[in-house]
C-alpha cells in the first residue's frame, strides 16, 4: 500500500523555507504497485544447454593406479558437483589435500574448483559458496589455477599460480594428459593467527620447468577466519557463471588424512554432474514479487539482475521533478541472495528517456551494491551528475548474503560547506560520502526511484537482491 506524506526538511530559516517542500512517499509492496518496466523481464535469445559429464572414471590419466575423479565439467549457472561427505571443517581448523591432477582438453572460458566447500550453494553466485581449493581456468591453449579461499560471507581472496617465463603458445598447467602432483595445506595459527594457505606442485615431464620448484603462499586477510565459513563436502564443483568447459582428472587424493579407495565407485554424492543443464546467462527478471525473502509480510521488489554488457533495464516509480537542490531521503530493508563476483545493481533517484543506463548516461544519485571480490558487495552512496561526473565511494557498508537488513539514504545539498553530501546506514554501520566542488553545479534531474542494471561489461554475472517497506522523496509538494 502507498502513502503520502509532506514533510519539511532542512533548519527553519527564512531561506529554507523559501525551498519547496519534499513529499516522503511509503510503499509496503503488499500489492503490485504498477511500477514502470524496462528491460526487467527479458528473455535470452537461445537458452544453451551443456552436458555435464563428471564423477567417477576407472581410468588412471591423473592416477598412478586405475581409478579417480573427473571428466568434462562445464561452467553453468546451476551448480554440479560430485564431492565426498565429510565432516564439518572450519578455518579454525588445519587443512591439507594432496594428490595428482591432469588436464586432457580445455576450452576458452572453461572453469571447475576442486578442495573443500559447503553444500548450501545458490544458483550463480559464480564461486562456490564457502570453499578453500583450486579453481582452474582454461584457454585453447592450456590452464591456470588459483589457490582460493571464498567466506560465507562472501569476501574472497585468492592468488594466481602463473610462472613466468611460460611459453605463449599454452598455458601454465599443459593439456595434453601431463601429470601434475600437488600439495596444498591450510594452517589457521600462520601469519599471525589470520591463516595462510601453501601450495606446491610438480609435473612428470622429463624436464622439469624451473617453477615447479616454488612455494605459492597465501595470506588471509584480517577477519577472514571469523565469518562462519563450514565446509561439509570436498570434491569436484563447476564455477556457477556460465562459460566455456574442460576436461580434468584428479587421482592419488588424501584429504585430512584420509585416502578414498578409488579402484572403485566410491559413491560420492553426485549433483547434476552427469545431467544436461542450463548455461543461462544475461535474462534480467526483476520487479515486484509476491514473495518475502526480507522477513516482512508478502510483497517486496527485486529478483535476478544481469551484468551482460548489452542492454541496461530499470523497474521504477515515476518521481519529481527532483534534483541535486533538493533534500533526498530514502529507507527501507533490503536482502542480498546472490552476489556473484563482478555482479552488480543501482537503486535510487534517476532519469528516465535515456538510451543508456543513469550511472552512465548522467543524472543518478543513489546505491551502488558492487565492489571487489576480497571485500563482497558495497552498499555505496553514488551519483552521476547532469554533465556525466561519476562518483562513488571506495568504502561503505557491506552486504552480507543471507542477512536482512535496514537502510537508509539522506542526500542533503546544504551539508559539507554547501558543496552536499550523501549519507548511508546499512543496520548497525553508517558512512558519509562529500561531493566535491563543483559537482553539485553539473546538476541533475530526476524523475524516476527504483532499480536499474548495470550495462557495461561484467563477463555476465549475476545479482540476485530483494528491497521491501520502502520510504523515498517523491516530489515536490506544492505551495
């Protein structure tokens, strides 16, 4: 339901009061409000499916013996693995894995992780949910392998075994059968009680390349060990972001000091990894929805947003006319399902009648929910002016997936010295964001408050976020 409310913003001077005065509008979602669709509901131009064809082999390509793990693994947006159940590891607990590994056949854009993760995966968050191990990555020309650590609070830090001095004509890690033996081991007391994970490897050419003689160390990040990560599976998984495919075996595995008998079917629990699948990529589907994922009544906006590099879509109020000369405030509660790495959304006051997205073409202000994989997704205070002048935040509060939270925004033009300023609050955390001289003077006109996608290229990731009981500025009332 949707109410108006007038409201006066601002210390009541004589020049205040001169302002117009802001209407405050409520909207609880408990119906469809009609808001304005663009773009939110496409359709994919084909919907690609993939062969998933891994799980137990009883050959010994990776092995030294018949029997091991592997097969051709696509990257699709609906998760697949085929793991051992184990029990429940945390980073407080000291981990090591060994064994062999092989690559028969790689393609552009193939990717698979292999170590330990979490069962609870969503449907393309890109990597694994909670999970320590090797993820790969291929061209035509051969592989690369990350050493990765993903919390369940959706901060990630990795680092890259990429030798130099490798030949352009392949990759690091060969594709033709080479036998590579491996040793990766997690101590939660190293670099300073945060964590470190080592990483070695060999290969069975008759001449070894001088790499292969290299300890690869990653450092956690301060806080890293305490974000609840559970790891309850350790095996095979895709990389949930579609893309390309390979064709890997892993053989001779020991894993915290246990070693499966892989002469035969050790029957580890298979998910989709012999099932043909989705690739999916790109469809935004986002609007109103009759569902509750915020923890309030029925009813909230959101859904699935799609970084694809082609088309921006928008799902919004019609607004204003509002500008940077205007008091803006907006709050409500929001929740983060899905955010995939590179994935990302805007939400806020923007311009209609654009070909290409606000945050790009000018006249924005609001919440960018993006940022770099080590940290998550921001909850940043953002504008575009009139004139194109993009500015965001660098530091902001977090969205943690899974969590409900309430927010607020205040843009207040009077704030910093006149020159305005862009005030958010996500639960308990709060952060001011300064414009800068002159930006206020570029202008921008707004008439719309909602969501939009980005459009510029995020090799197709996905955001997957719910807002519910919201309050934003609306207009002007009139005197």
């Amino acid at each position: 339901m949707t109410f108006l409310v007038t409201m006066v913003f601002g210390a009541k001077t004589s020049a205040a009061e001169d302002k117009p005065q802001t209407i405050l509008k409520s909207e609880s979602f408990d119906r469809d409000p009609g808001w304005e669709g663009h773009n939110n509901r496409t359709v994919p131009a084909s919907v690609n499916l993939v062969n998933q064809d891994f799980g137990y082999s009883a050959t010994s390509i990776a092995s030294k013996t018949k029997g091991e793990i592997g097969g051709e693994v696509w990257r699709a947006s609906h998760p697949a693995w085929y793991a051992d159940t184990i029990s429940p590891k945390t980073l407080d607990d000291k981990l090591s894995a060994s064994g062999t590994f092989a690559l028969t056949a790689t393609g552009g854009g193939g990717g698979l992780c292999f170590g330990w993760f979490n069962s609870k995966q969503t449907e393309g968050s890109s990597r694994p949910v909670a999970a320590l191990g090797l993820q790969f990555g291929t061209e035509k020309i051969g592989g690369r392998v990350h050493v990765r650590l993903h919390t369940a609070e959706n901060h990630s830090a990795g680092m890259v075994v990429q030798p130099a001095g490798v030949r352009k004509d392949r990759g690091p890690f060969h594709n033709d059968g080479t036998r590579y033996t491996w040793k990766l081991d997690y101590d939660p007391q190293a670099n300073d009680g945060k964590g470190r994970v080592t990483f070695t490897f060999r290969s069975n050419l008759a001449k070894p390349e001088p790499f292969e003689s290299k300890t690869y160390v990653l450092d956690l990040p301060d806080g890293y060990r305490k974000q609840g990560t559970i790891f309850d599976r350790f095996g095979l998984m895709n990389v949930t972001k579609p893309g390309g495919h390979l064709t890997a075996y892993f053989g001779d595995l020991t894993y915290d000091g246990h070693a499966p008998d892989l002469s035969k079917d050790p029957h580890w629990e298979s998910v989709g990894n012999r099932a043909a699948s989705a690739k999916g990529a790109g469809a935004n589907d986002f609007g109103f929805s009759n569902t509750s994922h915020t923890g309030g009544k029925s009813g909230e906006v959101g859904g699935v947003f799609w970084r694809s590099g082609k088309v921006w879509g928008h799902y919004a109020d019609r607004v204003g006319p509002l500008s940077l000369d205007d008091r803006l405030e907006a709050g409500g509660k929001v929740f983060l399902e899905v955010g995939a790495a590179d994935s990302g959304l805007y939400f806020g006051w923007f311009r209609s009648g654009t070909k290409d997205a606000p945050d790009r073409a000018g006249n924005f202000l609001g919440v960018k929910v993006a940022g770099p994989s080590r940290v998550g997704h921001y909850f940043a205070p953002a504008f575009t002016t009139a004139k194109g002048t993009a500015r965001t935040s660098g530091k902001a509060p977090v969205l943690i997936p899974g969590r409900a939270y309430d927010w607020t925004l205040t843009y207040d033009p009077t704030a910093n010295g006149g020159l305005g300023s862009i005030r958010v609050t996500l639960g308990a955390e709060s952060f001011t964001f300064d414009l800068k001289r002159g930006d206020k003077a570029q202008g921008g006109q707004f008439d719309r408050f909602g969501l939009f996608s980005v459009n510029n290229d995020g090799g197709h990731a996905q955001a997957k976020i719910w807002f519910d009981d919201l309050k934003y500025s609306a207009g002007r009332a009139a005197k």
